[in-house]
C-alpha cells in the first residue's frame, strides 16, 4: 500500500534490465534473419539434383542450420561478458528502514 506523500522512484536496476532486453531480442531476431536467410537463399526453389552438398549436408542446412545456429551459439557468451552487468535482484532498502 503507498502511502499519500510518497512518489514513486523508478528502481535503477530497471533501465540496465530494459536494456538487457532489447539486447537479447535484438540477438534473436538477427539470428532468426540471418538464418533463416541464408538457408532460404542457398536453398530455395532448388532441385535435388542441383543441390550442393557440403560433409553430406545439403549447402543450405550447412551454412544456415549448422554454421549460423553455432555462430550465434558463440555470440550471447560475448554479449553476457561485455554487456550485461551483475547485480543483485534483492530488495533494496530505503531509507526508512524497510522493505
């Protein structure tokens, strides 16, 4: 319950976290392009036999499924180390004394 004269003070750990967010989402969407992309451009509308083929794979699920989707396997390793910062989800006092 709040009580009359207090304001409502944004949590700070909320802007890092909104951040982190559009950060993930904006990774999953490049990688569902990318992807989805390159398999659709090597492989659409191709015939069997014209298909290429690369370690028994067809080219487009090579590069697309097995190459892209390792990439991006790599990539969160990076975003998580430079761009997310650690901090405790915890109740923060205030300076009143509770919770």
């Amino acid at each position: 319950m709040q009580r009359e004269n207090e304001e409502f003070v944004e949590d700070p750990r909320f802007r890092q976290c909104t951040k982190e967010m559009w950060a993930t989402l904006g990774l999953f969407v490049i990688n569902i392009l990318i992807v989805g992309g390159v398999a659709i451009g090597i492989g659409l509308n191709k015939s069997a036999e014209s298909m290429n083929y690369i370690l028994g794979f067809p080219a487009w699920f090579f590069w697309g499924g097995i190459i892209g989707s390792s990439v991006f396997c790599v990539l969160p390793y990076f975003m998580v180390k430079f761009f997310y910062k650690d901090m405790s989800i915890e109740a923060e006092e205030d300076s009143r004394g509770d919770y």
